[in-house]
C-alpha cells in the first residue's frame, strides 16, 4: 500500500512538472497506462524522468543498439582510446569491416561489440562519450532531441 501511495506521489509531481513546462493544466495531461514516465497531451506524449532514471534508460538502450554506432566512433573509443594505433589504410579497412558487419548482422552484432568495448575502454564510458557527443535527447527525444529540465525532472517530447 505505501509503494502505490509512493507512487502516486511521484506520478503527481512528474505530471506536475509537465504541466508547468508546457504552461498547460495538469488536467489535460494523460498517465499511459504501460509506463508510469510517459504521458500524453494531446496528440503528443513526452517522458518525464528524472536524472538517474535517463542515465538508466540510456545505459540500456545503449547497449541494445550498439549495431547502430558509427564504426568510425566505436574505433576511437575502443582501440584508439586504448593507445593503439593504425596508419590510413589500417584504419580505413577496420571502419569498412566494422561497417560490413554491423550491416549485415545489425542486432546480432551487439554482444560482439559489448564484448569490445568491456575490454577495451569500459560500457560505463562508452555510455558517457555517446552522450558527450549527442546529447541525452538523442536517445530520449526521438521528435526533436530536445531535453527540458523542469524542477527535478528532465522531459524529452517522445512524438
């Protein structure tokens, strides 16, 4: 009972806070039914999390999609973060077959990659440079990549 109680708590002050960042009534903002972060105004749904809940939502979302990395980028935090070096052509024909293979094999590819970077740069700083370079509303935001703080909480337009 007090876990439900907890909840509804945390509900009303994420709904709260949506309602303040889109200047609207908490009225007209709807709790989705599968996902207690995710709400709907309108025709539009936005994910209202707080800070560790995004690192957590990224962490994972990283490691499922390691497929859709740039080869050039996942090169640089593995091997090059690790001292080791490659002249042009080198370094070209890794992209290409880091390349090939993320095409042909898409998601049976991750564990592969997770496999590359657990010995060579770390998930944890892998996780940290991806979000460096692109921003946590790239992986959040997949409408605008737009990340808005209000309060505690950080809202990402989700359509």
């Amino acid at each position: 009972m007090q876990d439900k109680t907890i909840s509804r708590l945390i509900q009303a002050h994420r709904r709260t806070a949506l309602a303040e960042n889109l200047e609207c009534l908490p009225e007209n903002i709807i709790s989705l039914p599968h996902c207690d972060k995710i709400f709907s105004v309108g025709m539009r749904e936005y994910l209202v999390v707080t800070e560790q809940e995004a690192a957590d939502i990224i962490a994972e979302q990283v490691e499922q999609e390691l497929w859709a990395f740039q080869p050039k980028f996942i090169i640089q935090h593995t091997f090059l973060h690790e001292g080791i070096t490659f002249d042009d052509d080198e370094y070209r024909a890794i992209v290409q077959g880091l390349a090939a293979i993320q095409d042909r094999l898409m998601e049976k590819c991750n564990s592969m990659l997770k496999g590359l970077i657990d010995v060579t740069c770390g998930m944890p700083f892998f996780i940290e440079e991806a979000v460096t370079h692109q921003g946590r509303g790239h992986f959040l935001a997949p409408y605008d990549e737009h990340e808005e703080q209000q309060g505690d909480f950080y809202i990402y337009r989700m359509n």
